[in-house]
C-alpha cells in the first residue's frame, strides 16, 4: 500500500530539518544559535538570538522556539520568543509577526506582497536573519503593528521606546546565565 500523501509530506519535512539542522551545526550563522528542544522532535527548535551589534538589543540573549508543521517547507513554522519582548512586530504573548513567517499567497489586507511572504526556498537561517533585521531597525516599521502598544510608544515617546529595550536586552543577558 502507497504511503499517504501526509506522510510523504512529514517524511520531506523530516529530511529538510535534519539537512538544515546539520547544516547550522557544521557551518554557525552568526548571530544566533539553533537546536532541537528534545531530541526526538525535529518539528520543535530553541533558538537563541544574540541582541545584534550597534542596536538596542546588543548584549542580550534572546530565546525562542520555532516550531514546524507537519508540512514544512510548504507552510511557514511559527515563531515565539520566550524572553520578554517590546517591539512593535512582536505580540505581547511573544509570537512574531513578519512577513516571512506569513502564509504564502496574496495578502487579504494590502500590507505585503507575495513576493515577501513565506515560500518554501526558504529556511530557518533566512528566517532568523530576518527576524535579526527586523530586531537592528531603528525606529522599527509601525504601519501594521503586531503590539500596538509598542508602536504607540514608538511614535509618541521613542526614547521611552529605547530605554525599555535596552532595559529588557540587560535583563535577558543576565536571564540567559541563571
């Protein structure tokens, strides 16, 4: 009996993380690091992202998770962090909102192109350069804010904005060693 198309799509996402898992533990991107949360679960990563150079982050110790569906490279994995976060791309429960972590396809609200939606060329290093991008703009995008309450401080009181960012990078550094 054939094995179900569900099964050949876990089996393909199996194959692709262990292949991109190898692949960062052979050759570290800088700036972060990945690797399984338990080892019997391929479909769940703890990232670490270190607080980028010359940004509000720098010095912090930023950890994540992301985690893959059944279907990946098809679908996007999610992403959450798990050290507190302010930013306006980034809901208050931690999860990430960009645009690489988006469903593939046409943008219902206008806000993104295609082109900058998931699409399955990617890969976790691409999507953790993003996300590192995102973290080193400043100011960060507010046109289509994840934490309003992060854009709001950002437009009204960007110093404030600042100050709490460094504030939190400090505490994550000291977090990251308890």
């Amino acid at each position: 009996m054939p094995p179900s198309a569900s099964s050949q799509s876990s089996n393909t996402a199996s194959l692709i993380l262990k292949r991109q898992l190898a692949e960062l533990t052979k050759s570290p991107v800088e700036g972060f690091s990945a690797g399984l949360v338990d080892d019997g679960n391929l479909y769940e990563w703890e990232v670490m992202i270190i607080g980028p150079p010359d940004t509000l982050y720098e010095g912090g110790f930023f950890k994540s998770r992301l985690t893959f569906p059944q279907d990946y490279p098809l679908s996007p994995p999610k992403m959450k962090f798990i050290t507190e976060m302010w930013h306006p791309n980034i809901y208050a429960n931690g999860d990430v909102c960009i645009s690489i972590l988006h469903a593939p396809g046409e943008d219902e609200y206008g806000f993104e192109r295609a082109s900058e939606r998931w699409s399955p060329v990617q890969s976790v290093t691409s999507i953790l350069i993003s996300v590192i991008s995102m973290l080193s703009s400043d100011p960060p995008d507010t046109s289509s804010p994840a934490n309003v309450d992060a854009a709001k401080q950002v437009r009204d009181d960007i110093l404030a904005y600042r100050k709490k960012i460094r504030r939190l990078a400090r505490r994550s550094a000291e977090e990251a060693f308890d």
